[in-house]
C-alpha cells in the first residue's frame, strides 16, 4: 500500500503493516475522521487549515513504521521478552493509527464546551471495545484479543512499556506527526524539527528507579540533543503562535456561546430545528450513547449552525451567523498577575448588560495555557532519557539547557474576549486594569 503524503512523501505500509492499516481503514469509525478537522476553527486563521484527522492518523501509522524499523536494528542487547514481536508491532501499528478514534468536531473544543462530557481518550477506547462497531470487529479479525491490547496501549499499559510511550507519551507519534502536518498546512515553519535525525539519534538505555529497572528508549550522545530540542521547542512555538492564536480562541468563545444558548433552549422544551441527538441528550444531562455520538462531525454541526441562523431564538441566530461570517469577538491580552482578572471580567460584563446584551454568552476570560517540557520528578522511568559515552544514563531537562530552563514550566496567554461592538467602552472601563508592563509575551509561572 503505498500514499502520497504532503507531509512525509511516499507512505508505505507493506507486508503485515499493510493488512493491519487496510483492515483498519475499511471502518466506518475510521472513516468518520475525514469528517473531523485537525484542527477545528484554526482555518478561520490559517486559511489553509483543512486537513482532518483521517490524514493525520495515517501519518502517526506512517511514523510508527518508521519507528518500529529503527527498534528492530538498536533492539538486540535487550532481554528477549523486551524485543518488538509480531504481535506488539501490529498491536502498536494499529493503535498509532486509532489513537484519535474518539475525538469529536472541532478538535478538543466540542469536549471543552460539554460540561461533564467524556475525553476523546475515553470514546476512543469505547468504540475500539465495543463489539457492536466495525472497528472492533476489524482488530479481531486481525488477531483474537486485539481490541483489548490496543485499548491497553492508548492506557499507557503494555508489556512493553516504551511501546506505549511511543504511542502517547512525551515524545511519541503524534506529535511527531501533527506539529510537521499542522505547520505545513498553515503555512507556518514553527513546527518544522529533523524527523529523520531523531529517530536516527533514538537508542535503548536502562533505567533503575525506586529499586527497579527498566529498558527505555533514549537519545543518543550529544548530536542527539538538537532535533529533540527542536522537537519541544516547535511544539512550544505551535501553542505560541498556531494553536493558541487569539482570532481562533475568540471563535471558540462565540461556539461556546451557541451551545450555552442551544442547551438554555432545549432544557426549556424548545430544541432548535436540526439539533443532533447527542448534543440533545447531553444538554438534558441524559447519557450520550457511542452510536449518537460517533454521528457527530464537523459537517454535522456546521450544518446545524447555517440552520440555527434562522432560528427564532434571536440570541442564537446571531450567534450562529458570527461565526458563520466570522465576525468574531474583541480579545484583550491581560496582566500575568490573575488577582486582578475576576474585576476586568466584572467591569466587562456589566459594560456588556448595560446594553441589554447576555454577558454570560459573550464575555469570557480565556486562559491558554501549555507546559513546553513536562519532566517526571522523584524515582520514575518515564520522560525522556539520554545516553552520553562514559556517563551514566540522564533525564534530557538534566543534559539540555534549553529543556532545562522549560522543564515543568506553564506557559499563560490570559485573554478577555468580548463583543465587539462594545470595544469603546469595554476598554474604557478596564483601562486602568491594563497596566502595560503587566503584559508579559509569556507568563513562566
């Protein structure tokens, strides 16, 4: 089986790899993420942001491959039952492939905006278990059990631990793949590092933490420490500049609007026409059943919100046709120091109900946030090793200046956002709240 990628060239899946990936992909599960955009609203930005998660799921498969062929050459001095059989490398193939099975429309925002709604990871891991859908049939097909040892996977729990780092871990196949997918169709180079470099650099090293051992995977002497920190660091500049953009967040904050007036609506017995079941059931506190839920795509609810610009409800149909024309809110970069927030957010919202306007549905604080480089403290084999010639084994923050400085480090952007109508006052009102030298780029809190 061999694709045209954009972002890696030609993708081969050949031999076993080639069953696993064509089983798979004949789902209708594994279908519905061609109707999943990658990475929700960001193309009201990023005009070229349209690439879904079907494509990026194929490319997380792609790299395991790669990976896994970089196992089989640096994997002999470990113990035997350590080693990447046949069965563990189909096991982490197709979990590579599923890991965003789950993930509902408009990336994480639909579970972001859901309160009390399951994560992604646990829909994923419903749909593969499930005996009722095609994908679970599919894996048994392949191999009796498979269901449940890939489900362990993207748990983190497997024989083989550093196979399920690999899969979701601190440096895995899913973001080796989206930040080189995602910067290329922004149009952006934030996230560009050496793939290729980094899986040359990778090797096994052995650990032992609280009076046990274990092999994990490690970069390899000091040429090995630059792709890594271009790994982090293009992650870090992603958040910075991409996946936290103030124009995307804003539009996020005008979909959260709808779906706090679209259950306000539906709890008092009137459901605006073309609601989907699973948003219907979940505004009513009732149980979202997978079949409901796996209905839902991005196509789904757009259709849903060209619908609701008719709606009766004048609340809802004009928040509906903001974001259908993208006339989005105002955003505000606020001071680091978060003592003074729950005021500008006040002044604002009484600025907002003075015009007879629903504050509750339009002034948000909005606080991204990211840890560049998450560390694993105390006696843990997890995180990041590195193998130095003559040195015993290290974490990367204690070898890496740069990761170093990152490590456990959490990156703020606070933000107000508000309708835009009421930019005059709203920052009149908070003016004096805005100190200009409390206004950090960055908060490393």
């Amino acid at each position: 089986m061999i694709l045209r990628d954009p972002v890696h060239g030609l993708v081969d899946f050949e031999d076993d790899a080639e069953t696993v990936v064509m089983t798979l992909l004949a789902t209708r599960e594994v279908q519905r993420l061609r109707r999943i955009r990658q990475l929700g609203l960001t193309s009201l930005v990023f005009p070229g942001a349209e690439h879904s998660r079907f494509s990026h799921a194929i490319g997380a498969a792609h790299v395991m491959t790669r990976l896994q062929r970089r196992v089989r050459r640096i994997h002999g001095p470990l113990p035997a039952d350590r080693r990447l059989d046949e069965e563990a490398a189909r096991d982490g193939l197709a979990a590579a492939l599923l890991h965003d099975l789950g993930h509902g429309p408009f990336s994480h925002l639909f579970e972001e905006v859901q309160p009390g709604s399951k994560h992604h990871e646990d829909w994923t891991l419903e749909a593969i278990r499930d005996e009722g859908t095609e994908v679970h049939r599919a894996l048994e097909t392949l191999s009796a059990g498979m269901s449940e040892r890939v489900g362990a996977i993207l748990q983190g729990r497997h024989r083989l631990p550093w196979l399920s780092r690999a899969v979701s871990g601190t440096l895995d196949v899913d973001r080796a793949d989206y930040l080189l997918r995602d910067s290329h169709m922004t149009g952006v180079s934030y996230g560009l590092y050496d793939l290729d470099w980094l899986l040359r650099a990778l090797n096994f090293g052995y650990v032992e933490a609280g009076g046990e051992g274990e092999w994990v995977l490690a970069v390899e002497g000091r040429k090995g420490l630059p792709p890594v920190e271009g790994f982090f660091l293009g992650r870090h500049y992603m958040f910075q500049q991409v996946y936290h953009h103030k124009a995307t967040r804003a539009a996020e904050a005008l979909i959260r609007g709808i779906f706090a007036r679209v259950g306000e609506l539906t709890r008092d017995g009137r459901p605006p026409e073309g609601l989907p079941p699973a948003l219907e059931a979940a505004a009513k506190g009732e149980t979202v059943g997978l079949g409901a839920y796996l209905d839902l795509d991005d196509a789904a609810l757009l259709h849903s919100f060209h619908r609701w610009q008719s709606s009766p409800d004048p609340l809802l149909a004009e928040l509906a046709s903001r974001l259908q024309t993208r006339r989005l809110p105002k955003t505000v970069p606020l001071p680091a120091d978060e003592r003074g927030w729950a005021e500008i957010h006040a002044r604002a919202s009484e600025v907002v109900r003075s015009a007879g306007d629903r504050a509750d549905l339009r002034v948000f604080l909005d606080v991204a946030s990211d840890v560049p480089y998450s560390e694993p403290a105390g006696a843990s084999t997890e995180g990041l090793w590195v193998l130095i010639s003559h040195r015993p084994i290290q974490r990367l923050g204690d070898c890496s200046f740069l990761l170093h400085q990152l490590r456990g480090k959490r990156v703020r952007h606070p933000r107000l956002i508000f309708p835009a109508r009421h930019r005059e006052r709203v920052l009149d009102a908070i003016g004096e709240l805005l100190a200009p030298d409390a206004t950090p780029l960055e908060d490393l809190a």
